[in-house]
C-alpha cells in the first residue's frame, strides 16, 4: 500500500547518481590537485597528472574501439601503470580483468578467454610469459607494453603499442563515462589457476563504492594519507585500496618488488602510515636487522590477512613500531570483509591471550549487511559458543554480482539468500568469528590462494603415483605452504626430485609442494583419502623441525 512518501517524490538526475568509485578522483584533482598522488621510484605524480593521465589512457582505449562491456586484461605489478588501469579502464565503460603476475601462461591464457579479452596491457618484465600464453589462447587482444623505468630488465615487446606512445594520444579533457547503472560491472578477478571451472568473480560499480567508504572507516584511514603497496594490486583489486586511497587524497607509494630493503627505506622516506599484506610481508620485514631499521616516527597501521600471524610475529612487529590488524574476506566479497575489531582493554591482556584473541577472524565491515556462521544444511545459525562448527556465509552490498558465464556455480554459491564462502568456522558468544577449516581446502600461501585439488591433478597424471593428497602445513615465514602425501606403485623408483620436476612442468612455481612424504595414505572405510589426519601429521611435522 503506498503512502505520502510515495507520491510526486521519484528519482532524477538532480537525487540519484550511481554509486561508483571514479567520481573520487575527479574530486581530489579538483580539491587536491598539487598533492601527490603516486610515487614511483624517483617519479612523482601529483593529482592534476594523476587524473588527466587516466582520463587519456581512457580516451586512447577508447579511440581502439572499447566500448561498455568490453575487458581490458592487465599484467602488470605494483606500478603506476596498474593504478591508472583502475580508473582509465571503467572510465570508458570497459570492465578490468587484473592478473596474477605469477600465473602461468596456460591458466593464463584460460583467463584471456574466458573473460572475453579485447585489449591486454602487459609489462615488459612477464612478456615472455604472456607471448606463450597468447599463443595457447583464442582470443587476440590488441596488446599493449607497459615499460616500467623501475624495472632493469625488461623483456622484448609483444606489439607495436607502447604504452606511453599510446596514452600521450589520450584526450586529458577525455569526457569519462559514468556507469549507467551501478550494477554495471567495475572488474573481474579471478580465484583460481584450475581449468575445469574458471571462476571470475565480477564486482560492480556500487560494491567498490561502498567497500572504499568501509575501508576508510575501518582502518581509520586519515586524509592525506600514505600508503606502501606490499599488497599485490591484482589481489582483489588491492582489496580496493587503488580508490580508497584517492577518497582521502592520499599518496600512494609503487613497489615493484616485496624486498625488506625496499619497504624500510620507503617506511622512512614517504612517512609511511599504513600498508597491508600477508604475514609473510612481515616475516620479510623482521628479517633485517634491528640495527638496519631506521626508527619509525609514528606507529604505522598494518592490515593482514590470510593465515594468523603467530604470538611471536605479532610482538616483534609491535617492538618494531607497527599496529597490526587482522582481516578476512574472500575474492567473492571484494577482499576483506572482516575485521578482528580491537577493544582497547585487550591491551592489559598477556602477550598469549592477545594472540589469542588477535587470531580470531572477527566482525563484519559496515558496508557488509550481514555474517553470520550458519549450519549449511539448515541454514540455522551456531550456537554462539565457540564450539559449534558451521559455515561462514555473507548478505550485503559488497558481495559480488556472481561468477562470470557459470550459473550452476552462481545458484549454488547464492542458495538460501546467503553467499557461502565454503569456510568452516565458530562463533564466539562477543559475535567475532573464528575460521577452523577450509571445506574447499584452500591453502594460504604467501597470500596467494592454492587449490590442492590443482596439484593432486598433476600428481595424478604421473604414471607412478597411486594416491595422493595435498594439505596445507603450518609456515612460519608464508603462513602455509602445499605438503603433499604421495602413495607410489611399490615398483616405482621414483624420487623426490622427480616427482617435484614433474610438478614443475604443469604448475606455477608458487604452487608446487615444499614438502613431500611418500607413503602409505590413510584412507576411510569407503576409500576416501582422511585429510584431517593427514593435515594433523603435517602440523607434527612443522612442530617437530
């Protein structure tokens, strides 16, 4: 029934605009535009650049033919180049498709065509990889090289593009174009290496826009603020720090590499106030020297997800100066969506209850209308004892749209009016979640996301191998690492160093397995493989070195 509220009061252009994280730079170029922007190496880029260099590379794409819809696939590292992608490329409508710069070319050129590519922006420095892959590949994307002066190597270019020939053709007074609605997709990134069942997950226009505004909340996230990329930009879109970062018309620092020495002389250079990244970005830290640390002015904030940094790591990164924040999310709701919210009385705690209380996952951002962890099969929530196993699921704006051209996968992922994130995990009685298990058996890594079913595939395919299950193993310095447990024909003479090359011809070099044990793997009364006994023998295994 409609009532006064309803009558002669409809949306228009003057009261309702889409949702979207563009208009954010727009803003800072206009209010800001001598501050800088970006740092890169010795190059500064104030705002003023910062926006015309988007906005012309967004008028050179378009002038190649982009169009609304279309993919513009990018490879490239933490440059200068990647944060302009994040604006040029759905300034002109099209949808960015960032990669994992350490794929290989065959999951790579899987993800050229599933996404539709129309232009691929590559650096130098992975050409050779990307020719492989474009030659495996049925799409053909104009391809345009990206040349980092940062970078001392680069490899032989792929086209005739130069990627600042091309953008200097770029209109800087480019009239950009807004979503037309903010459902429109911003990006697609993709969550796995696997070839049976790529999953792109696609982020929207309102998402990003809302999951910025959160994540300043969040991190408390000043204006002018400065920010250190250790956080690959092609994780989830850098956990949409490429935007939130121009909402407060910060300076963000490009680092090309993850280097102990790089990241402490940037922390003293550009008065660093935050950066994030998985604990082994810290374990790289605390590696140097407490003599070769300059002394930081100010407490800077780190935010890390993925595997709980130890008790340990936690205490040398506070003697070190920096606050460290835990967080948790998954590709699907535009990185993290969760915050392990920090009482200040947890301060007079001992160190031990502290990380105790630091491992937890814990509570939803704002822009994340629900979580909750919840029996899958009922669809009823656990007991809020901290005991009762369920499965973490999500409801809010800042959950994907879905998974690219998969609609069994959608319907699926979607029953029930929940996403499910296939995390198992207890709630504690103060709400702060606590993950447990992994039913997709996802191994943390360095921050990167390993499909164990991925590498069993590839030991499968040796002739020798019986059996065989990877599990994730405890890792002081990248969380978890791929252990895996192979049962061989008793006539085999295979080795170790064989079995290890054979992975290393069909995975990428982050994915094959550090540690292997070859024997006789546990199995059920059914013959299903007993993973939890396997994943407990791999922890005795980390405790006992």
């Amino acid at each position: 029934m409609s009532n006064i509220y309803d009558h002669n009061l409809g949306r228009n252009q003057a009261n309702f605009q889409p949702l979207t994280p563009l208009t954010f730079l727009e803003r800072a170029a206009a209010v800001f535009p001598e501050n800088i922007a970006v740092i890169h190496g010795n190059a500064q880029i104030n705002y003023r650049q910062f926006y015309s260099r988007c906005r012309q590379l967004a008028s050179a794409l378009t002038a190649q033919g982009v169009r609304r819809g279309d993919t513009v696939s990018v490879m490239l590292a933490n440059t200068p180049a990647m944060l302009e992608a994040h604006y040029a490329v759905p300034m002109c409508g099209a949808v960015l498709h960032s990669m994992n710069t350490r794929l290989d070319a065959r999951v790579i050129a899987m993800q050229l065509d599933h996404a539709e590519c129309k232009v691929l922006i590559t650096d130098l420095a992975f050409s050779d990889t990307i020719r492989d892959a474009l030659k495996r590949c049925s799409v053909k994307p104009l391809t345009i090289d990206y040349d980092d002066p940062e970078f001392s190597q680069p490899g032989k270019p792929l086209s005739e593009f130069d990627y600042e020939e091309l953008l200097s053709q770029g209109d800087p007074d480019f009239t950009w174009l807004m979503p037309n609605d903010e459902w429109d997709a911003i990006s697609v990134n993709y969550t796995s290496g696997t070839t049976g069942d790529p999953k792109g997950v696609v982020y929207h226009h309102r998402g990003a826009s809302l999951l910025v505004q959160s994540s300043i909340i969040t991190t408390s996230l000043a204006k002018h603020s400065v920010y250190l990329w250790t956080l690959p930009m092609f994780h989830c879109n850098g956990w949409c720090f490429p935007w939130a970062m121009v909402a407060v018309s910060g300076t963000q620092v490009c680092l090309r590499e993850v280097r102990a020495d790089a990241i402490w002389a940037a922390l003293k250079q550009h008065q660093v106030t935050l950066l994030c990244g998985a604990p082994v970005v810290m374990s790289t830290m605390l590696a140097t020297d407490p003599s070769e640390r300059p002394e930081l002015p100010d407490i800077v904030d780190f935010f890390t997800a993925a595997a709980p940094p130890p008790e340990k790591v936690l205490a040398n990164m506070r003697d070190a100066g920096f606050n460290v924040t835990h967080l948790y999310g998954l590709t699907e709701v535009y990185g993290p969506a969760v915050v392990n919210d920090w009482h200040e009385q947890w301060d007079q705690l001992p160190g031990p209850e502290q990380a105790t209380l630091k491992a937890r996952q814990g509570v939803r951002y704002h822009a994340l209308e629900n979580l909750d962890v919840l029996d899958p099969k009922t669809m009823i929530p656990v007991p809020r004892d901290g005991e009762t196993l369920g499965e973490v699921m999500f409801r809010g704006n800042v959950v994907m749209k879905g998974y690219l051209k998969n609609k069994e996968a959608n319907e699926e992922s979607f029953s029930g009016g929940w996403f499910h994130s296939g995390d198992l995990a207890v709630i504690h009685p103060d709400g702060y979640i606590q993950l447990k298990d992994r039913s997709k058996d996802i191994i943390i890594s360095g921050g990167e996301n390993i499909s164990s079913i991925e590498i069993e595939e590839v030991l499968y395919k040796y002739s020798d191998v019986v059996t065989a299950a990877v599990v994730a193993m405890p890792d002081e310095k990248w969380g978890e690492t791929p252990c895996a447990f192979v049962e061989l024909d008793p006539s085999s003479q295979a080795s170790e160093a064989d079995i290890k090359d054979w992975c290393r011809n069909y995975l990428a070099g982050f994915k094959v397995p550090r540690h292997f044990v070859f024997e006789v793997i546990p199995k059920t009364s059914t013959g299903k493989v007993q993973k939890f006994t396997l994943r407990q023998r791999a922890k005795d295994m980390t405790n006992a070195s």
